[in-house]
C-alpha cells in the first residue's frame, strides 16, 4: 500500500492540507463561498463555523477573530446542528440531540427560542427553509414548516426496514432523501398529491452469489445546488450520483479501499468534497494507527451531475 496514497485515489481528486486527526463526522460548504467546514471526534475547533458534540454543548467559532463560545445545552449529546431561516427571522440555529429533543436558538439569547419533543433520539437533519426534516431512532420522520417550526405537520415513519443513517432535502423544497443502514435509499415528497412518486431503491451492495450480497450502510446523501441530482457514499468505498426523476444512475465512481464517510456538494456545485476514513464499524479497537483520515476534493464535471435528455 501506498503510505502517501492509501485508499487508492484517482491522480486528479486532490486531497486537503492539514485534515482532522480523527475520523470527519460531518462537511459542509459555506453558501458564500468555496469555504470548507469539518467536524470531527477530535476535539479540535479547526475551521468550524458550529459543532455539536458529545458533550451535550454546541458551539461556534468566529472566524474573524478566532474566539469560540458556547450557543447551545442539551440534556444529551448534540448530534445534528444547522443555520435555518424561519419566517420573518433572521437566521436561526436549529440542534437536535440524544436526549431526544429539537431546539432553536438566536445567538444573541441564552435559552432556546423554541423546542420540539421528538419520539427518539435525533439520528440526521436537513433544512433548506421552509421545509426541515429530523429522522431519529426507531425509523421516525418529524417534517416541519419553518413558518411553525415548533410543530411537525407530518410525522412519518421511514420507507426503510433498518435504522436511519441520513436525510437530505431535495432543492425544490419538495421532499427529501432518506439513507439507511440496509444499503437502499428513499425517495419521498411532501405534497399528498405527489406520494404516488414516492419509491426505494438499493445501492452500495456487492454480490457474492446469487443468493448472497454483502450490504453497506448509507452514510451521506447530498444534492447538487444546480440540478438537483444527488450523491450517495458509503462504506463500501464508493460515491455515486443519481437523477431521482429518471430514476437513474448518473455515474458511479471507482471504489477507494476505505469507508466514504461524509460528502457535501459547494454552493456553485462545481466541487465535491468526500471524508475517508474510520467509520467505527469495529469499534475503537479497529481505530489503529494505519487508518488514515483525510478529505478530498473533486472537480465536478458536468456530465457527471446533470440529468440526461429524455
């Protein structure tokens, strides 16, 4: 194995300077510009914008002057955090927990603005105003309107079997993308009228036999800000784009020999960032010094992401 090349990456993916010394549990792009967020069970604060922890505090961090404070509490391990806009707000700081609750925040207050008892504990988030979505445990989906955040006007159960993994809303702000442990992926609308396109389908799956498969978890899904289309990654080693409305494969990357932990499209949808790493699928005893935790960058072509002519 390569020492400076690992996981195998294609020559024209490059690779960030300095990545987090643990595994990236999140990425995220700023919607101004091609600035990159990553978190990570490291513990350090790095380039962060906000970050929720373990520790039950969310946190942020100002990039201008280098100084961090504390903006969030929950009774549990914060898993989810994300800026969202409510109606006639200034942006808001949504954060959902372990402890099995939704809180909003303004920064400029010490106590949550609004709070959501949930069924279970928060497993993924996604808002992009006014639609925001919360999956937890036991395969449930709360679906707010941001113009009342406080109360979902769905609350649903996952079209998956097993346990959610992440949840991506689509960019018309008309449904979501939810990914589960299973190796399949559910397309869902919100629109009572639209439910008759709701569908699954499987993907990050390897067969063996013809009656054996090995199954990978879905780790991330992320939209393209332009066309809509998405990417799936997984532990398989794989990213694959997708055009839900042809429901159709748009291209599937060559496998790299490590899990593909989180992605995140830019706001412009020309870069796409991936994390490889330790996925903890054995433990911290499989967290050795051989793994190596980096984040990579490819240019998005724009064959690669765009629907094809029907």
């Amino acid at each position: 194995m390569n020492a400076n090349n690992p996981y195998k990456q294609p020559t024209s993916n490059v690779e960030i300077s300095q990545p987090p010394s643990d595994s990236v549990s999140e990425l995220a792009f700023s919607s101004k510009a091609n600035y990159l967020a990553a978190s990570s069970w490291d513990n350090e604060d790095g380039s962060r914008v906000v970050s929720g922890g373990a520790d039950k505090a969310g946190r942020m961090i100002d990039l201008g002057t280098g100084q961090t404070s504390q903006i969030a509490q929950h009774d549990g391990p914060i898993r989810c955090i994300k800026f969202v806009e409510a109606e006639n707000s200034s942006p808001i700081l949504a954060t959902a927990g372990w402890d099995k609750m939704l809180k909003y925040w303004d920064l400029r207050q010490q106590s949550p603005i609004g709070t959501v008892s949930l069924p279970e504990r928060a497993y993924a988030m996604d808002c992009i105003n006014p639609l925001l979505v919360v999956a937890t445990a036991e395969r449930k989906v709360l679906i707010f309107d941001m113009a009342n955040p406080t109360t979902p006007f769905e609350t649903a159960e996952s079209p998956l079997k097993w346990q959610t993994r992440t949840v991506s809303c689509f960019t018309k702000k008309d449904g979501y993308a939810i990914g589960s442990i299973e190796g399949r992926v559910g397309i869902q609308y919100i629109d009572p009228k639209m439910k008759d396109r709701n569908f699954s389908f499987k993907c990050h799956r390897e067969s063996i036999t013809s009656l054996r498969s090995n199954i990978y978890a879905v780790n991330s899904i992320a939209h393209h800000p332009i066309y809509g289309t998405f990417a799936t990654s997984s532990n398989d080693g794989s990213f694959i784009f997708w055009d839900k409305d042809a429901k159709q494969k748009l291209k599937a990357h060559d496998k790299i020999e490590g899990p593909v932990i989180t992605t995140a499209f830019s706001g412009d949808g020309r870069l796409f960032a991936y994390a490889i790493g330790y996925d903890w699928a054995q433990g911290y005893t499989g967290n050795t010094a051989n793994v190596k935790n980096t984040i990579m960058l490819h240019a998005v072509a724009d064959e690669e992401v765009k629907p094809k002519a029907r």
